[in-house]
C-alpha cells in the first residue's frame, strides 16, 4: 500500500517560500507513489491551547475546532513534510498554535502512559524552513521544537531543510538548487526503502535574495 504524506504549511502569506518548497516536496513524494495531502493551516480556525490541564485526565482536548480532523490525519499519515517561515527565530504563530494543541496526545503519552497507536509504526518527518537574514543559529529554536514535537508524534526526525536569505514573497521558487532539494528529500521522505538515519540530516541553504540579509539581520 502506498504511504501517505501529509503536509503542514505554517505561513500566513500568499505566495510563500516555505509554501513553495513543501509543495516540491509532496511533488517529490508523489513521484515514488505516495499519496500526498496539502493543508494551510492559515485556511483553518485553530484557536491556542489554554493549558486548562483538561487533557491530563482524558488525553483529548476539549476546545472543539479545525484541531481534531487535522489531528486525525496527522496520526493516520506515514510521513509528514512541516513548512514554516522562521519568524523572531521559531515556528511561525500558526504552526505554533496547532503544535501546543498536540499536549493532548503528550498528555495521553507521558502522562497516562497510553501508547498513541497499538502496533509499531515507521514515522517520518521532514522540515522546512526560510528565513530572512543569515544570523548564526537562526533555525535553532525550530529545530529544539520539532525534537520535542516529534517524540511526542512518534515520529522519526528524517530530514531539515533550512533556506535563509529568503525574504520577498515567492522568491524561492526562482532558487532551483533550493526548490531541488525539496524535491528530493520529498522523494528520500516517502521512499519505503530509506535508511532512517541516526540524527536527521541537516541541509542549509543560502538563497538569493538581494535585499533579505540586510532587513532581518
Ligand atoms: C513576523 C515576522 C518575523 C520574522 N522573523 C524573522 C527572523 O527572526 N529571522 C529571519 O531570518 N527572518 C524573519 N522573518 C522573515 C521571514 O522568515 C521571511 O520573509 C521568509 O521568507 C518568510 O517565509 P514565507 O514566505 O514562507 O512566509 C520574519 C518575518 C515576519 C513577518
């Protein structure tokens, strides 16, 4: 059976880099035949957690919105590829919003110590990211999140692909080295065959826009 792999998009604007490059990736992970989904969170009402610790007795939340049907096909998906723009060096808001909400399955997890699925599954998940500047460190924060947010998925950490100097709106899609990449890791992602490597493998890239290092730096 084919593998399907959901995509997460985390910008909030139109004609965004990380948009661009997650779409690469799911047309990299079509080529060996998986199934792909496509979701913008900035399409769907997702309100933030509100630590009111209701989680921690039931495992689920209790605020009902766009949370639980995504939720769904994030814990059906084999492969999952994240996109987000860094925003003051983390997760963009809208990403971030629907990651706090998943302390319902860390509840479920370490909390009532009930496994998230009842047989051994091969989870992988790749992220993107763009930046602006070209600062030291600049997808750290990113990096420590998705760590924490993949143990509490059960997912492994497969890949990161990291673009800075990336500014304007839709500019990475004239960056073929960039745009190449994410197909191809698209395409190792959903490859059954793969090696799960020991840490995930690390991929940052310089983009070319003129103006972006100077802005954000
Ligand atoms: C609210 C906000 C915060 C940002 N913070 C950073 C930052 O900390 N570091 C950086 O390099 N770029 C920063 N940027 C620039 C974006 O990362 C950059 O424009 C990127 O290309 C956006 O990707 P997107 O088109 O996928 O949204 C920020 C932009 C916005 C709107």
């Amino acid at each position: 059976m084919s593998l399907h792999v959901l995509g997460i998009s985390s910008s909030p604007r139109a004609r965004s880099n990380s948009d661009a490059l997650l779409g690469e990736a799911l047309r990299g992970a079509e080529t060996g035949g998986a199934r792909t989904e496509h979701v913008r969170l900035s399409d769907l009402a997702i309100a933030p957690c509100r630590a009111c610790e209701a989680c921690a007795k039931t495992g689920e939340c209790v605020i009902r919105d766009d949370f639980q049907p995504l939720l769904a096909k994030l814990l059906q998906a084999d492969r999952l590829v994240f996109a987000t723009p860094v925003h003051f060096m983390g997760v963009a808001s809208q990403g971030k919003v629907f990651i706090d909400r998943c302390q319902s399955l860390w509840s479920r997890k370490y909390r009532m110590k009930r496994p998230l699925f009842a047989e051994d599954r091969d989870r992988r998940a790749l992220v993107i990211a763009v930046g602006g500047s070209k600062v030291e460190r600049m997808f750290d924060g990113i990096r420590l999140t998705m760590r924490y947010w993949f143990d509490t998925l059960e997912m492994g950490y497969f890949a990161n692909l990291f673009v800075q100097c990336v500014d304007a709106a839709g500019t990475v899609r004239d960056d073929i080295t960039a745009m190449g990449e994410a197909c191809r890791l698209g395409a190792a992602l959903a490859d059954p065959d793969a090696l799960m490597p020991a840490a995930p493998t690390d991929i940052v890239l310089t983009g070319h826009d003129p103006g972006a290092a100077s802005t954000h730096s």
